[in-house]
C-alpha cells in the first residue's frame, strides 16, 4: 500500500497536466535526457546527482522525471520500501544542494505494487551544486567539466541565456554609427558565454562584446536580430 503521507499534486507545466496514465507511459518510457529510473536497491546512490543534473541541464521551466522503485526496463520494482522513508530521505539531502532546487513528488500505483516520481525542472537559478556540478547527456549523468560549467554560470545572465537559445542559427546583424544603422546582414551565432558572442559572418569569424550586444528580433525573416555600435 501507498504510505499515508501525501504528496503534492503535479503541477501544469505549460499547458500541459500531466495525469497518473500519462506518468505510467514515461516510466515505461527509453530513457533520455528527461527520464531516468531506479530501482528500490539502487535509489540511494545517485537521487540527488541526477536531480541536480536535471535542474542543470534541462531547458528552463521544462521537467525531468525520476522514478523510484522501478527497473530499467520500465517495470515497477516488487521489493516493497517505505514511500515515505524515501521522500524523507530526499527531502534531508536536498537541503545540502545550492541555490535550492524546488521538486515535486508524487506516489503512483501500477496493480498492488507503488512506487515515486521525482519532478524536477530546468532551472534559470543554475548551477547548482551538491559538491560537484552534473549535467545530462543523453540518457547519463555526467560530472561537468570546465567549459560545460562556465556555460551553466553564464546561463544566469538572461542575455547570455536569451543568445544561447540560438546557437548554430542564422541571424541579422545591423551596425549602429553616427550615420544611423547599416543594412541588415547575415550571421551565423557560433557561440555565446558571459563575456562575448562569437558570430560567423561572410567567412569570417568574430568576437562581439557582450555589452555592445542590443538583442531585438526581426519578424519578416522571423529569427533573432542583435544591433552593435561601431
């Protein structure tokens, strides 16, 4: 049987609630950057690396799910465990992790058998920390190295966050003088951190800035548009 503490519901992410079926599909889900499982022999090792590593990695405000008490093949563990042992558990460690993360729990049933789901969300309070910093790759947690966490901590700029989100795209670039601003021009945004972009334009690779950088969009051509003064 469930224990008799009670969780909180699942919130609305976006426009989406997810139900207890829909739960029951992910678990049974391949896992990915946005699932993970374990099972009752297993949780106590890497819970709070892989909530850590999902508040990292994650797009801002889109939720990853760890399901305790299940085999990697998606079935719900037989082993029975206390539910609410694990959550106390969770709720102690998580404590040590920083800035906070903010979860969700929640108890499910599949027949007599129960187990938990963890929710947590990309985090735009990144990186956090509990010692080492982690990130996912694919379906692994992984520990961060140098330049993966130089890109979390830049992340908190909202304009390095903003830039990021359209690395490897075509952009237009106007340069602002004193005769007024140029006419529009390609680039290609190679990359961002919290000092400067670095953008491809007609062959040539340049740095820009972070500071000269005015962040606008161009909605003829329906993509990021960035001003620079000469």
């Amino acid at each position: 049987m469930i224990d008799a503490w009670k969780p909180m519901e699942i919130a609305a992410f976006h426009t989406m609630r997810l139900s207890d079926d829909d739960l029951a599909r992910l678990r049974k889900s391949a896992e990915n950057h946005f699932v993970e499982r374990k099972s009752f022999g297993d949780w106590k090792k890497d819970v709070i690396k892989t909530l850590v590593a999902f508040a990292n990695s994650l797009p801002i405000g889109q939720p990853g799910f760890l399901f305790i008490g299940v085999k990697d093949g998606g079935e719900v563990d037989p082993k029975s465990q206390s539910l609410d042992e694990i959550q106390k558990t969770i709720s102690d460690e998580i404590k040590n992790v920083y800035p906070p993360i903010p979860y969700t729990a929640k108890a499910l049933l599949e027949g007599s058998l129960a187990y938990l789901v963890v929710i947590v969300q990309g985090s735009e309070h990144r990186p956090h920390f509990a010692g080492l910093s982690f990130i996912r790759r694919g379906s692994q947690t992984i520990e961060a190295n140098e330049e993966q966490h130089a890109t979390l901590i830049a992340e908190r700029q909202s304009k390095v966050r903003e830039l990021l989100k359209f690395k490897g795209q075509a952009i237009v670039v106007v340069t602002v003088g004193h005769a007024g601003r140029s006419a529009p021009r390609s680039a290609v945004l190679e990359d961002c951190n919290q000092f400067y972009a670095t953008l491809l334009e007609s062959g040539a690779r340049k740095a820009v800035s972070l500071g000269r950088i005015e962040i606008l969009h161009d909605y003829k051509k329906r993509c990021l548009k960035i001003e620079i003064p000469e």
